[in-house]
C-alpha cells in the first residue's frame, strides 16, 4: 500500500525540479505578452456548480467531468473548461459595464477523458478573454495575441487554422437539422474528415443538391485566402457569405498587424464547444497532433448568466506548448542564478550577513549549514541538481572558496571582500 501511494492517478503527474522551474518561467513570459496587451488577472475556483458547465452550456460532455457532492447535496465539478467561469463572473462583477472587458488567467482543467486516449487529465491553461466587443478588430486582436505567445514561447514554425461556426451553422439550418445530437454527430464527422459519414448522414435528409455537395465538400474546405473566395461560390446562404465576409476581414487586419503569414483557413475545422458563435481557431505546430493554443467567438454564453455580452477568447495549452518546444529542442532551460553559501557553525554569523547581502540585491541564495561528511564533490552534485550556480564556502576567519558549480573550478578570495559588500 506504501509503495502504491508514491504514484498518482491515470492521467495526472507531478512537476518538479528544473521542468517546473521551465513551466513556471513559461508562463510568465506568456503572462507578460497578455499584461502588454491590456489584459487583467482573474481567478476562477478549480471546482463549480455542475449546472456552470452543464450541456445547455455547450461546454464538455457530463460522463467527462469529475463530479461530487458537498454537504447540501449540490453536485460540484472539478472545472472541465475556464471560459465559462470566466462568462459567470463578468454577469456578476461587470453586470453594468458597456464598454470592452479585457481579463486574463492561468488555472488547471480537469477532464476524465477514456484511458485508451493517453492524454493528461490536468493540464494548466494560459487565457484571455475580451468581452463587450464583437467586431472583427476584436477578432484579429485575439489572434494576434495568440500568435504573440507562441512567438514569444520560442516556437518558430506554427500555423494558426481559422474556421466559423456560423458558418457552419447557417448551412445546418438551411438543411433542416434541428435535433442538437443529430447535428454535434455531423460536426465530429466533418471535423474527423469522414467523408463516407457525412456523405451518409447528408444523404439521409431532404435538401438541395447544391447544400448536400457543400457539406461533402466541408472537410476539404481548407488553405489559404483563395479557400473562402471559393467556398462563397458553393453558396446562396447570406448568413454564411457574411461568415465568410468576417473572416475576409480578420485577415485583413492581420495584415496590419504583419501576422498574416501564420494564418490559413479550415472551414471544416468545428470545436467541440457548443457555445461558439463565430469565429474558431487552434495552433498547431509540428512534433505533437495535439492544438498548442485554442478559441474562438461565444455571443450567447455570457448572456447565460444573465448579462448580453459579445464575447471572444483563446486558452495556450502550456503543457502541449512544452512538448512541442521539447520535440522542436526550442525550449529554454531555466539559467542556474542560485547561489549556495556553505558555512560552519563557528561563522554562522558571516554567512548570515552575507546572505542577507544577497538577497537584498535581489539574489536567490541558499545558505546551508555544511558538516565533516559530505565532501565538495558532493555538494557540486547537488548544487547541479538543484539549479545552483556558484557556491561559496567560509572555511576560515581569512578565506572563502568560491567554486563554479558547472565547471568545478574553485578559487580562493579574502571573506572581508564579500562582507565588506553589507
């Protein structure tokens, strides 16, 4: 039972170390590029209501969450998806604000996915949220600073697919589905590119030949700009013209912004999110299957809990991010800054002086009490393994020995030189 309770649950590991420490300074590189865009803080609660993220919400399925119960007996969840937590504090916090609502986030998500999949059911995710705008340049914004991250993160080669789920929509509608199961089974078809689905399922409903070859030809709908002046040739639909017109607009901007280049067009492209209404898109660069980064437009979630609010959003995948980066050996080890100070209790005085010293100057500095056994040899290994740069050791009234931990090269430098620094 012991040695069962050293490991964690299917789906979930531990962090630690010089990977944590990369997570961590991941992070708040990412963090920085949303702050320079306007973005501010919000934290969600890890677990909610179920009714948060329940199916009238468009989120994840419900056998997919961790659910419980607290003691009144109200079903709680471990949060599956940040956005709609997100959507619930600005009905409440920012019910009479009109004018644009930029926040941002990190926090962990929690879905049970089959064991079968292989993926993590913990994962941390960076975010932004920009509320009470729904023009194209708030569109192009969010993509913008998607492309930000990714930039910033290190990676180099990625490409930024965009789709409408109106789009999609307008043509559902105009084919005559109505039955939510029925039109969530043709969206995964499409989205899997299964021709022979959506071939079977268009050919059972009574529509135009013109609708049915439009929806055959849905997962092929992708590439560059010429992919939308195309796809307004398969239709009459006005609704999914102005899709399309949107997304004709998007790019436009992205131009300015000089981002065009990471930018192509999936038509076929539908997230498993009932709750977008517009624009959706999703990173990916090459080393993992999996999307980096996330989004889209959601109109209506908001106004669920009670405030009319367009609203658009993205979420970076920062554990996908660093396989990607580790693959693509893009990601920057933390640098070694730690300095150990070693000292015998007879000195204890200097080296507590001199550590404050550091520290004050902004310094991370360790100061640890050595001892007759654990030799120099010993103390570099550690300080290899616990990211430490340099150590100094007071082994007299006179000396310091200064070693670096990388090279074990060590010299010897009179103590009044460092604690005449304090």
């Amino acid at each position: 039972m012991k040695e069962k309770l050293l490991h964690t649950p299917e789906g979930v590991r531990d962090i630690y170390n010089s990977e944590c420490a990369t997570k961590l300074m991941l992070q708040n590189k990412l963090h920085h590029v949303l702050e320079h865009y306007g973005y501010q803080d919000i934290q969600t609660p890890s677990f909610e209501f179920f009714d948060i993220f329940n199916q009238e919400r468009g989120t994840v399925a419900s056998k997919d969450m961790y659910k419980f119960f607290d003691r009144e007996g109200n079903t709680l969840v471990l949060r599956p998806d940040i956005t709609p937590s997100i959507a619930r504090c600005a009905a409440k916090y920012y019910k009479d604000e009109k004018l644009p609502i930029r926040l941002c986030y990190i926090g962990n998500t929690f879905i049970n996915y089959s064991g079968y999949q292989g993926k993590l059911k913990e994962v941390t995710q960076l975010g932004a949220e920009l509320m009470n705008d729904n023009s194209a340049d708030a569109d192009a914004e969010m993509l913008a600073l998607t492309i930000e991250c990714l930039l910033q993160s290190g990676l180099k080669e990625f490409q930024l697919d965009l789709g409408e789920a109106d789009f999609f929509r307008a043509l559902v509608e105009e084919a005559g589905f109505h039955d939510e199961e029925e039109i969530t089974q043709l969206r995964i078809l499409i989205e899997n590119k299964n021709m022979f689905g959506v071939e079977e399922k268009v050919i059972e409903k009574e529509m135009s030949k013109e609708l049915k070859e439009i929806f055959l030809k849905l997962p092929e709908l992708f590439g560059s700009l010429d992919t939308l002046s195309y796809a307004k040739t398969l239709t009459t639909n006005q609704r999914a013209i102005k899709a399309i017109e949107r997304l004709e607009r998007i790019y436009s901007i992205l131009t300015d912004y000089g981002f065009e280049n990471y930018v192509s067009f999936d038509l076929g492209m539908l997230s498993k999110y009932n709750y977008y209404t517009g624009i959706i898109f999703k990173a990916y660069t090459y080393s993992t299957g999996e999307a980096v980064a996330t989004g889209g437009r959601y109109d209506n979630l908001v106004g669920q809990f009670g405030k009319e609010a367009p609203a658009i959003g993205l979420a970076i995948v920062i554990d996908q991010l660093i396989i990607a980066l580790t693959r693509q050996k893009l990601l920057q080890a933390p640098e070694e800054l730690s300095t150990l100070i070693l000292y015998r209790m007879e000195y204890r005085k200097q080296a507590i002086a001199l550590a404050n010293h550091f520290r004050k100057e902004g310094d991370y500095t360790i100061l640890q009490l050595s001892n007759h056994v654990t030799t120099v040899e010993e103390y570099l290994a550690y300080g290899k393994r616990f990211g430490v740069g340099g150590i100094l050791s007071l082994e007299n009234d006179n000396e310091i020995n200064v070693i670096e931990t990388a090279t074990g090269f060590m010299q010897t430098a009179p103590m009044h030189d460092f604690l005449s620094m304090e």
